[in-house]
C-alpha cells in the first residue's frame, strides 16, 4: 500500500532530525520519493503488509497434524496445503500469541 508522511521541522536541523527518524523505521525498498520545499519534506513510501513474504507453515492456523510431513491442513481455509505455499491474507504469525 502506498502510503505519504509529512515532516515538518522549524530550522533545517529539527527538519534533518525528523527525516532522519522516519526513515530509519523504514527499509531503502520501500521509499519511492523524497521531496523537499522549504521546511516540509514529503515522503512517498510502500509498507507491505505483514504476511507478504511468509510461508503456511508459519501461520497459527497451519497444522501437519503432529506428522513429520510436508502437507498440513488450514484451519481458517480449510484446504490442504504444503508448508512452503505463500502465505494468505488470513495469515496469523505463530510467534504472535
């Protein structure tokens, strides 16, 4: 999702600080655009959701039923899928409790 953030500062160096701060939050790949007039810089960048990247086998609702198997069941969907399928939107992280 393309997302804007403003940044405003009074002089150039809480302008600086400010940029500085977002940015670190903030990987190169996702930052599109930079632009500054005067005291305000506009900052276009992509946040990807969270299960973008993950894979079924580390969803809560993934379950190989307790077998050393490459295919588990989906508890949420319902179908039958391999541990190494890309995640869905429904995806819920195993390390979040």
């Amino acid at each position: 999702m393309i997302q804007i953030k403003f940044v405003q500062g009074k002089d150039l160096l809480t302008l600086e600080n400010g940029v500085n701060e977002f940015l670190a939050s903030l990987s190169s790949e996702e930052i599109k655009d930079i632009k500054r007039e005067e005291l305000l810089v506009t900052i276009l960048y992509e946040r990807k959701d969270a299960w973008v990247g993950m894979m079924c086998c580390d969803c809560q609702y993934w379950d190989d039923g307790g077998e050393p198997t490459t295919s588990g069941l989906c508890h949420e969907t319902g179908r039958r899928c391999r541990f190494n399928c890309k995640a869905c939107e429904r995806f819920r992280d195993v390390r979040e409790v």
